[in-house]
C-alpha cells in the first residue's frame, strides 16, 4: 500500500465528517463540526488500522469495537430536560458519521458518498419537515401549582379542551393547601401558545412550568 492509499481515505473521511458537521454547527448543536470530523477520522484510521493488524483470520478485530465505542460518545450528549429528551438526534448523526468513517476506512468510497449525500439532504429536509409537525402538532408538559379545592383538575382540563388541546393527567403531588399536577398536552403550536398565555395571566396559579 503506497502513501496515496494511506492519505486519500483519511482525507475523504475529514471532509464526509465536515460536511455533516456544517450542518449540525449550523443548528448550533453541542457535537458540531470538529466533533464530526474527529469521529469520522478516528472511525477510518481504526477500520484502516484494523484491515493491516488484524491478519487474515479476524481482520475485523478493531473495526467490530468502534461500535461499542461510539455509543459511549453518542450517550454523553443525550440529557433530559423538564420537559422533553434532547440529543438523540446529535446521537444518531455522530452514530451515523462513525459509520461512514468505517465505510472510508474499508475502501467503500463510492457507498460513503453517496451515504454522507443522504445524510445530509436528511438533515435538511427532516428540520422543515419538523417544524411543520411541530405547527400541526406538538407535545409539551404542564405542570401547574395551585391552592387545593375541588374541582381543580377538571377546571383547568376544560381550559386545554377550549383550546384545542387534548390533555393526559400525570403525577399529582398535595402538599398541605398546595396542590400540583401535571398534564402531557397535545395539539397544534398556536393552541399551545394561546394556553399558555392565558395560564400564565392566571392568578389562581402560583406556579407554571411548561
């Protein structure tokens, strides 16, 4: 194997790496360029690495742990939030470059392209796509604190119906006069922004989180 064959694959790596990266740089996620170029690299360096110090009988040997690896990386950027998980998109993209960095390593140059290609229209395409689900219909969760007394629960239950919200009772926690529940609500994006509006006018309430 001569130098070119040495230098093509791990330069083809940085810019698949690079090209996914731009993308969730620009949605401003926590693995950015850098972290996508680096994963896709050090995927093809192992694959590379594993190809010429695994012999015939297990050339395998390295490449079949970058997996294991990954999902390491891939898990420290998953967290969950009050209302919602974020990351596993993040997750799933440095997953993915992993995956391309093995396909570069092993000499796949053709499959590799056109993968980074696809990964990256969907990128795009699913962020419109998701925002519109998002207007159509979208998930969040309320949690109101509030003075005991009967009824409660129905009351504010009418008040996401009236605006065209389906809710989902959860936890319910009393502590003394104080009362808290939570409701997974769903509906379309304006709904949830004149419901919240109007919960937040509330004076009834002593706490919202949403």
């Amino acid at each position: 194997m001569n130098l070119l064959d040495d230098i093509l694959p791990i330069l083809f790596s940085v810019i698949v790496g690079g090209i996914i990266g731009i993308e969730r740089e620009y949605q401003l996620k926590s693995a950015g360029l850098r972290t996508m170029i680096l994963v896709s690299l050090g995927s093809c360096i192992f694959t590379m690495l594993s190809q010429n110090l695994g012999g015939s009988d297990s050339p395998d040997r390295i490449a079949a742990n970058i997996i294991t690896g990954i999902g390491f990386v891939g898990a420290g950027v998953i967290f969950k939030e009050d209302n919602r998980v974020s990351g596993l998109t993040t997750a799933v993209t440095i997953w993915i470059c992993a995956a391309l960095g093995m396909t570069i390593g092993a000499g796949y140059y053709q499959e590799a392209t056109i993968g980074s290609l696809v990964v990256f229209l969907l990128l795009i395409m699913f962020k419109y796509v998701q925002d519109v689900i998002d207007r159509i219909s979208t998930r969040y969760i309320y949690q109101i604190t509030l003075t005991y007394e009967d009824g409660i629960m129905e009351k504010y239950e009418n008040v996401f119906k009236e605006n065209g919200l389906k809710s989902i009772r959860g936890k319910q926690v009393r502590s003394g006069e104080k009362y808290t529940a939570i409701w997974r609500v769903q509906g379309a994006k304006r709904n949830h922004e004149v419901c919240t509006k109007a919960l937040l006018n509330d004076p009834g309430i002593d706490e919202f989180k949403f």
